[in-house]
C-alpha cells in the first residue's frame, strides 16, 4: 500500500469517528511512523510502506480513532516554537496560549530594556512548563518560578525545560499555589493558564479533553472562576510594585473576571482578544500604591 493510499483510508476512518481535521491528522500519524517532516510526504506519495510501518500507523490510527489526543500518540506538541514533550499528567498546551506567552515575554523585554536588571517570574500552574520555559527561552536573563500542585507535571515540566536549554533559569515548586511560596517573595510578573472550565460542563467536552486532559487543569469550581477569585485575593503581596498578572479565561468569563481586578489592590490594564476575536486574557497591575 502507498502513502497516498494510507493516507486516503486513515483520513476515512478518522472522519467517521468524528476526528477534527481528519487528512491532516493522518499525514501528521503516518509523518511520525516514517520519521520525515509532513509535507515531504507529497513527494513520496507513491512509496510503498512496509509491513512494519503499516502496523505502526494501524495501531496510531486506531487510537487515534478512539480519541486519544494525537500530541499524546506523538508524544510532544509544538508551542511557540518549541517541541515540548506532553502526557496525560498535563494540560496539552494549546494555540490561542501562544498569545499569553507572547503577551508575557515581550512585558518581561520591555522591562529588562528599562531598568537593566534581570526580572523574576511565576509560572502559577505551569503544567508541561510551556509558559516558563518560552519566557526564559525568549527572555534570556529572566528568571522564572514554575509551580505546580502535580508532582507528575512538574517531572514533565522539568524534562522540557532540560531539553530547551533552559533549566539553570527555572525554579521548579511543588504545592498548592502561593502557600507554596516563602513569605516575602514578589515578582515582576505573575503568568498563570489556570483552570477556568465549569464543573458541570466539563462532562460536555471533547472526548480529547474530558477523559484524557487532567481534571486538576480542567476544573475551575462551580462557574469556572475559583482560581481567579484565589489570583485576586492573594497574588498582590507576591507582585512587585506595578508587577503584572497576565491570565487567560474561558468564553463568557470577560465581564465577571475583569470585575473581580477592578479596585482594591489592583489596577485593570485591559482584556486582549485571542485569534478568533473573543476575549481571552487579562492584563492587570498592582496598584503602585496599595
């Protein structure tokens, strides 16, 4: 059987059990088990596999098929550039968080090119360690708190940060958010992917998401907002004078999220749109005089 042919029949079979982008994700599972980048597939599309390779990419599909997420079937996702390796201890990072690194690291830039001092970071949540590590990768003289309740994350977050180059400008914590910290730590920056889906709607997901993300990632209490309400209350004495908290919320969250960095010790910057338009993160400082 050719490449094309494998790839046709894969695309049929991924289609009728309700898999997304169905041809891409074949050429992406039959790339993997050939080890060559997907669009050199075009030009082999008449080479013929061999028994090995077509059992290697039956058994992908067929996993694929009972949606499994591909990044779990090929072991790493690509986010801002990097391979980061995921599992099913962690969130698989996705796209529209590229933004919120972004967002992050040109912040973290900005600072260093104004006062020439090296700024610190938290990576509150960091899961497979993508926010960290693209602030320290972009942001070379940053360094960078990575906390995590997960032990079994953290271990996945300390692996790419290895990979990367970058673990001599990682701090790796385990605990239950900022009780975790020592009293007196303040950052620059506080960067934070928290979990913001409803409880009751999580069991409504993508079978992708619902049985194979972490439900430590997922829920974020009865209407999604429990960390952010924890971020409001707590995350002020841990920021420096005008520190910043840049985070990212679900649909519909906007209005009652901004709400809660309205006053007090906080000072709302504004809410950014991610891709599609929609709003998805927030932007506050701490009040310079609280």
């Amino acid at each position: 059987m050719t490449v094309l042919e494998v790839i046709q029949r894969s695309a049929e079979y991924l289609a009728k059990r309700g898999v997304d982008s169905p041809r891409l994700q074949a050429e992406l599972l039959l790339a993997h088990v050939l080890r060559i980048p997907r669009l050199e597939l075009y030009l082999r599309f008449e080479r013929v596999l061999s028994n090995a390779e077509l059992q290697a990419l039956r058994d992908l599909v067929k996993r694929r098929g009972a949606r499994i997420p591909l990044q779990h079937l090929l072991g790493s996702v690509s986010f801002c550039g990097l391979a980061l390796a995921v599992n099913p201890s962690v969130l698989i990072p996705r796209p529209e968080t590229e933004l919120l690194a972004e967002q992050a690291w040109r912040f973290l830039a900005r600072l260093t090119a104004e006062t020439g001092a090296a700024p610190a970071a938290l990576d509150f949540g960091t899961g497979s360690g993508c926010l960290a590590i693209t602030l320290a990768v972009n942001c070379p003289g940053v360094r960078v708190t990575a906390l995590d309740l997960s032990l079994e994350a953290l271990a996945v977050a300390r692996l790419n940060a290895s990979s990367q180059g970058v673990s001599d400008q990682l701090d790796f914590l385990h605990g239950d958010g900022f009780a975790a910290l020592p009293e007196g730590r303040q950052f620059n920056l506080i960067v934070t992917n928290p979990p913001y889906i409803p409880r009751a709607e999580i069991a409504r997901l993508q079978p992708e998401v619902r049985d194979h993300d972490p439900r430590l990632a997922l829920d974020g209490g009865e209407d999604g907002l429990d960390f952010f309400r924890r971020l409001a209350a707590e995350a002020p004495r841990f920021l420096r004078p005008d520190g910043r908290l840049l985070a990212e919320f679900g649909d519909g969250q906007a209005e009652r999220v901004a709400g809660l960095f309205a006053g007090g010790c906080w000072k709302l910057d504004r809410v950014e749109p991610d891709l599609t338009g929609r709003p998805r993160f927030l932007l506050a400082s701490k009040d310079a005089k609280t």
